[in-house]
C-alpha cells in the first residue's frame, strides 16, 4: 500500500512526463545505497527525475518516452550489488490546447 501512495504522489507532481516507472530495488541496506542508485539512474540520458527509497526499496523514474527500461535497470546494476525490476509502467501524452 506504501509503494501504491507513492507512486501517487508522483504521478500527481509529474502528469506532464512522458513516463513514468516504478522499481522495486533489491539490495538497498543502507542510507547510502538510495544515494547511489538515484545518481546511476540520473546519468542515463533522458531521466528527468528520480526517488528513491531505501524503506520500500523502490525508484520512481520520470523519463523522456525514448528512454529504455533495459538502460535503466543496467545503471541500477552499475551502482553496486543492486538489482531493479519494473513493476509499475505509466505513459502520459502532452495535453495540446
């Protein structure tokens, strides 16, 4: 129920993104690890913004269309003994007026 509310709360302060993913982290311990998961997840081009979080062991990611779910979960890796996988996916269109 913690990691529904708060993708909701990101999805309310990001509804102009393009997308939206929700991963569940594994190997998250301590307080450095969400640190360093969310400065690899920020390097892959196209990530707009990250949260991470270390009690749910979860990222929401805020990224540009293009970007592919593969390069994200490859940075997670590349950040330490961690291991991401997508279990939540939300695309939005721009409202044109």
């Amino acid at each position: 129920m913690k990691k529904v509310f708060f993708v909701l709360l990101t999805l309310l302060s990001f509804s102009f993104a393009q997308k939206v993913l929700v991963i569940d982290v594994e190997g998250m311990t301590c307080k450095v690890c969400p640190i360093a998961v969310r400065k690899a997840i920020l390097e892959v081009k196209g990530v707009k913004w990250v949260k991470t979080s270390l009690k749910n062991r979860v990222a929401v990611v805020v990224a540009e269309d293009y970007v592919e779910e593969r390069s994200i979960l490859r940075a997670i890796m590349s950040a330490g003994a961690y291991r991401g996988k997508v279990i939540g996916r939300f695309e939005f269109e721009e409202e044109r007026r």
